[in-house]
C-alpha cells in the first residue's frame, strides 16, 4: 500500500488541480494490485489533502496547501502548565517516557523487546475481522450504546470476573489504561498518596503523577507484595488506595500466594481503602500455568476491590475495550467520571468484542497463545543462560509476555539499553518501573512482540555485547 501510494503521489502534477485521477478498475490493472490496496492508498492520499474523493464521481487532485503563517511565541506556555505557585498540594506533572519506552516501535532492523502487546503474527486477526464484520451488520451496531456498555458484555465480563460480581457491577471502558485512569479519579484526590507495587508497571506511575497524586511503593516479592509492608505503608501514610496486579505482575511476574491474597484484603479493609485490582494477564496464562487463582474481587466480600481488566493485552493493541468492576456507592462515583470523560464505549467496537468471544474461534486462540508464550519464554531464558549468564531473570513466569532480568553487580540499566539499541535491540531500562530509588539495575525483555523465537535467540546474540563484563 505504502509503494502505491508513493507512485500516486509523484504522479499528481500530470493532473491539473481539481483534475479527476483513473479510475479504482484502472489503478487496480495498472499496478496489478487489489481493490483493497487502491482503496488504502487513495484514503491515505486523502488524509494528507492531497485528493478529495467525491462518492459516485471519482478521486480529484485537490488545491495545494496555503503556506502557514508565522508562528507564534509560545513560550508562555511554560508558566501556565506550571503548578507550583497556584496553591495545589502537589504539582501535577504529566510524563509518558516510561510508557512511550513500551509504545515506541523500534527502527527497521532492530528486535524490539521492548513491546507489551502480541505481535501480529499472534493475534486473531481473522477471527477479530469476520467479529467486527458481523458486529456491522447487527441491527443498531451504530447506534448510541448504554454508558455503562452492552448489557450482554457486561454480563461476559461479570462471569470472568467471578464471585458475587455481577453485570449491574460492571462499566464496559476504553481499555485498561483507560480504566485505571478513572479509578485512580474516582478514588484519590490530587495530593493523596497512593500505594503502588514496587516495582510496578510505568503507565500506572505516569496516570498517579499526572493527577497530582503521590505514588508510595510497597516491595514485591515472589508471592506478590508483603502483607506486613503494606500494613505499615497504609499507616504511615494514611493512604486510602492500594494498586496491585495479584497475577503476573508487571514486571516481575509474581503471583499473589494463596496465604497472602486474604491478608491483603483484611489489610485495606482495616484502613478503610479501596484495592484496584489490575487483572490485565489472566489470559496470557502459558501453557503451564495451571488454573488460576480466582479474582480479588470473586473473593471480597465488602466491596474493597475495583477489579480492572481488558481484552487488548490477549487480542490487538487497537481493540481498546476493557471494564471496570465495583460493588457499592463507588461504582456511581466511577461511572460519572467515565461519562464525563468519553460518554461511552463506541457500540461498533463493543459489538465487534461480543462477537469475537462469543466466537468457536475464541478459546483456540487463548489456547495457541498459552502454547506460544511458554514456548517463547523457555526460549528466550535458555538463550539468556547460553549466551548471557550475568543478565539473571528473577524468575521464570507463568504467566505474562516478559522476563524481569536483573544486570550484573554495577550494572547500569540506561547504559545497557542504549547498547543493546546499538547493536540491533530495543529493550525497556527497569528504572522506570520504581517510584523512588531502584534496589538493583534491571531490564525488562519482552518475548511477546517479536516475530517468532528465532528473533529472541538473535536478539540474546546481539545483545551479548551490550552487558559489560558478558563472557
């Protein structure tokens, strides 16, 4: 699509301006391409002014663009966006680094290990088009949805939740980064502090700080956050909100114990607050996982947990449909903020997600995926123990698409990721996983976004330079 629409694009000073373009029928023979393909690059033409499409009569050159006029002075920007001064509690500051790190696709030729997402080769494609194929055809598709979602997708939602979670318990939302947003609104007031894992996933950090809150980290271990750690935070700090992942956590993979996910819950309870529970890898079990434990929120009783979980993590990064879970007067302050925040869900996506789960296609897809990730997980530890002995997973999950490696004594993880980028590898630096002050340096590799298991071992290879002192 993209040489196609490069050859159009140098071919647009034959046409006069307003002058009409050949035919789909003739681009089609021309290139000896397919409709879809015209269709594509004709659109991204369009997008950037270059044509205008008149329905019925054709592709027309449009007018050249007016030159812009000077640019402003916007320099004053800088004390505006400032908070210090205006009388807030903590100054709000909004930065995406550590996201962007995870979001950012690497240059051509490089592996990136950085992505949180599946890479494309995993994800249902097929399955996710014939559901939104079939959603678009459903009578009302385009309508105006509920602002709570799809009673039928809540319900879904509520059976995976589990417990006495029901769909009257549940707000369809626009992903989980989306739902996390909301919760941390609803729950903590700028300047309150909130008690995070440590180390925890960035986006989280980046949505705390941006509301003017303040994160307090409580350490993880390899059965999730210390009970009596979070005791002590909760007292020392009077905070009323505790942000966990009780499965797989990112990044270290750890599952809650048994033995701890009752203590975490009487512990909150005690302290009158609210645990946002982070559901984001149940379907991202490996193969070997065994069934999982149930939900934080099928065990409260006392409507203690906001339970958040989403779709895109097992499906695509564009199928941004996840939910929020709540019991009580919460769940009102909780859909307020959502609907003055985005109204509501688009119904063609919410449609298009009710198909796709719905589909005979949908548990083999959960099931190839379990296969895959374990397969790659083993692959790319047994590469790392070959090739890369000092860089040490801290353990091996279950669970999750990445392995939390710790560097060798002296290791400096911003050093490393910009050797490794160096030498043809893009991965994440640990230091944006911790609100205060890192034990240890750290990388996260992710073994989910790249092509197959043949780039990991490439990848271990290349990065065999990166790691000083590496035999």
């Amino acid at each position: 699509m993209a040489e196609l629409a490069e050859s159009l694009r140098s071919e647009l000073d034959r046409y006069p301006v307003g002058g009409k373009l050949p035919s789909s029928r003739a681009l089609v023979e021309r290139y000896r391409v397919s409709p879809v393909t015209v269709s594509r690059a004709l659109a991204s033409l369009a997008a950037e002014g270059l044509v205008v499409t008149r329905p019925g009569a054709g592709v027309f050159r449009s007018p050249p663009r007016t030159e812009a006029g000077a640019s402003g002075d916007t320099s004053w920007q800088e004390v505006s966006l400032s908070a210090e001064g205006t009388g807030e509690v903590v100054p709000r500051s909004v930065d995406a680094s550590g996201v962007m790190v995870c979001l950012t696709a690497p240059p051509p030729g490089v592996i990136g290990l950085n992505s949180g997402y599946l890479h494309t080769s995993l994800q249902p494609e097929r399955a996710m088009a014939a559901a939104l194929a079939r959603a678009g055809r459903r009578p009302g598709a385009w309508g105006r949805p509920p602002v709570e979602g799809l009673p039928e997708l809540r319900d879904w939602f509520a059976r995976e939740i589990g417990g006495a979670v029901g769909a009257a318990d549940v707000l369809v939302t626009a992903g989980g980064q989306s739902a996390l947003t909301t919760a941390l609104r609803a729950l903590a007031p700028p300047g309150a502090p909130v008690l995070v894992e440590s180390p925890t996933y960035p986006g989280l950090l980046a949505i705390a700080r941006a509301s003017g809150c303040r994160p307090v980290p409580v350490p993880v271990d390899a059965d999730g956050v210390r009970p009596e750690l979070l005791a002590a935070a909760f007292e020392a700090t009077g905070a009323r909100v505790f942000v966990c992942q009780p499965l797989f956590q990112n990044p270290t993979g750890a599952v809650l114990s048994a033995g701890r996910r009752p203590e975490v819950l009487r512990i909150a309870r005690a302290a009158g607050a609210f645990v946002i529970e982070d559901d984001y890898a149940r379907a991202l079990a490996h193969e070997d996982a065994g069934p999982p434990p149930p939900t934080l929120a099928a065990e409260d009783l006392d409507g203690v947990v906001v339970h958040v979980r989403s779709l895109t993590k097992v499906t695509s990064p564009s199928l941004r449909v996840g939910a929020l879970a709540a019991r009580g007067p919460v769940l009102d302050r909780l859909r307020a903020i959502q609907v003055v925040d985005s109204f509501f869900v688009p119904r063609p996506l919410q449609e298009a997600a009710l198909e796709l789960v719905g589909a005979p296609a949908w548990p083999r897809h959960l099931r190839a995926v379990a296969a895959e990730l374990r397969h790659r997980r083993d692959v790319l530890a047994g590469a790392l123990r070959r090739e890369l002995p000092a860089l040490e997973p801290v353990r091996l999950p279950t669970g999750g698409y990445q392995l939390w490696t710790r560097l060798g004594e002296g290791g400096d993880d911003a050093a490393f990721v910009a050797e490794a980028l160096r030498a043809g590898v893009a991965v994440a630096p640990g230091r944006p996983f911790f609100c205060a002050e890192p034990p240890a340096a750290y990388v996260r590799l992710g073994f989910a976004g790249v092509s197959g298991p043949g780039e990991l071992v490439e990848a271990v290879r290349r990065m065999r330079g990166g790691l000083s002192g590496a035999p």
